[in-house]
C-alpha cells in the first residue's frame, strides 16, 4: 500500500489536501474520503498462449481492502466524481511502477508491465512529462512498460490524441489498446495507432468455445491484430475450453481468472492452478 503523500512531489501538495477535504462521495461517508490517500497495485499476468509463461503483468489498482472503495471501478468513479482523476492515475501509475520493481518485476528479462491510462490522460502533456520523469527517476527501461489505452472516455481518432499516443512511443513505451470489438468503435484508430499489443475484449471471449458467431469475431480480430504486426491478447479467459478455443484461433497470449487472478503479489500462473497444455500435462 502506498501513501499518496510520499509519492507526489512537493508541487503537488495542494493536491492532498483537495482530496482530505473533499466533499462526501456518493458511495461512503465523507469521513471516508481518506481512502483516497492510499492505494494498493494489484498484478495480473497475461501468459503466452502456447506455453502459459508471464509475458507481462497488467497493474490494477485497488482501493483500501475495509472500503467501499476497494473495487477499482468505484475508485476511479468516485475519483472522477470530486474531480481528482488526474490525481489518482497519476498515483497509480508511480505506485505500480515502485511495487513491481521491489518484487523484481524488471530483474525479470523481457517482462512488461502494462500501465492502464485513459484517453485524457495520454492527452495531457504534463502527464507525459510526469511519465517520463517516474520511469527515469525510478530507473526503469521504458520499452519494459506498455500503456494500455482504456476506455474510460471513448477514444477519439483525432490528429491531437494520436499525435500525444505517438509521444509515448517514440519515448519507448509499448501501446496496447484495450477492449478491442466493443470499445474501439472505429477502426481508423487501429489504422493509425498500429499497436503493439492488441486486447479482445473478454465479452467476446465469454463462451467463444461455444459460441459460432464470438468465434468467428474473435478469429478475425486475431488476424486483423497479426496482419497490423501486433500480439495479440485475450482478456477474460475463464474455462479450459477457452482456452483450447482461442489456441486454436492463433492468439498469442492470454489473460484471466484461468491463468491467474489479480493478486498484490507478482504470483506465477502454475501456482494459480492454470491447466497446461495437453503437451505439457502428458510430459509432466
């Protein structure tokens, strides 16, 4: 867990004092709006398809376990509620950088960690120098952190906003490009963004085993995803038969209760009871 007032620098303390003082949120008391004050990065793996390796580890942040605010989504709702949204990534993005490097994350050779930032946030330029500035403070290699653009606010395939996305590669940073088939409704940004990594969104995963129609989506966006020189990931894995379904369709890797939940710890997929391939179960 990590104190928002140890991680900001000291320009920012006014921030800190804007959220002890804040108003009371919709969803707790306004004694509760303390919580803000911490935050604990989760790590969740996302494993290569053939072999279930850790490729990467995708932070998410949690709130305080005895909270309401633990659920990442009513965190980051109440944030944007009291107008401290800015803050809180700001937050999550150094936390989750400092929590992986204690565990060796980057003693690891080739693991990523995949940051989640909104669209606004990759927008704003004092972000992107507050980026830049956590990686090389921290002493990180920023071709070891993908930014994962979420959904939050709809990405828009404006010059501006590719041209802030582009800022973040040529820096070195990995883009991913997160719920892909449901949030991305425009194609032109994949055209222009060219992502290095490439999510499926876990509703089209649910049942893509059984179900004819997800299949055939999720098929076709893995070879979009390949065509475009991207990995291709898989979110929302929960069934061995998943599993099977999407090998089968050639996605690259995977991610989801199956082969490993959010955990504090950088726990490895065996050790969550991920099955292994038929290959490997025979020769074990």
């Amino acid at each position: 867990m990590f104190d928002i007032e140890q991680l900001w620098d000291s320009s920012d303390a006014s921030a800190t004092a804007t959220i002890a003082a804040a108003p009371p949120a919709p969803v707790q008391a306004a004694t509760e709006a303390r919580f803000f004050c911490t935050v604990t990065p989760f790590y969740q793996p996302i494993v290569r398809a053939a072999d279930l390796g850790v490729m990467a580890y995708e932070a998410l942040a949690r709130g305080p376990a005895d909270s309401p605010l633990h659920p990442a989504r009513t965190l980051f709702a109440t944030a944007s509620g009291l107008g401290e949204l800015p803050a809180l990534e700001r937050v999550c993005w150094t936390a989750s950088l400092l929590h992986a490097g204690r565990q060796g994350l980057f003693r690891r050779p080739g693991t990523r960690l995949f940051l989640n930032l909104s669209p606004d946030r990759i927008a704003e330029p004092t972000f992107f120098d507050f980026a830049r500035r956590t990686v090389q403070e921290i002493g990180v290699d920023p071709s070891r952190v993908v930014v994962e653009v979420t959904e939050e606010s709809r990405i828009r395939s404006n010059p501006e906003f590719i041209r802030a996305l582009m800022r973040y590669r040529d820096l070195g940073f990995g883009i991913a490009l997160d719920d892909v088939g449901t949030g991305f409704s425009d194609l032109r940004v994949l055209a222009e963004v060219r992502p290095d990594y490439l999510k499926v969104a876990l509703e089209l995963v649910r049942g893509v085993d059984a179900h004819t129609g997800r299949r055939h989506v999720v098929g076709s966006l893995i070879a979009l995803g390949h065509a475009m020189g991207a990995t291709v990931v898989v979110e929302g894995v929960e069934t061995d038969e998943e599993l099977e379904a999407v090998r089968g369709l050639g996605v690259d890797c995977v991610q989801g209760h199956l082969v490993g939940r959010p955990a504090a710890q950088l726990l490895e997929p065996r050790i969550m009871g991920a099955v292994a391939p038929p290959a490997l179960r025979r020769a074990a």
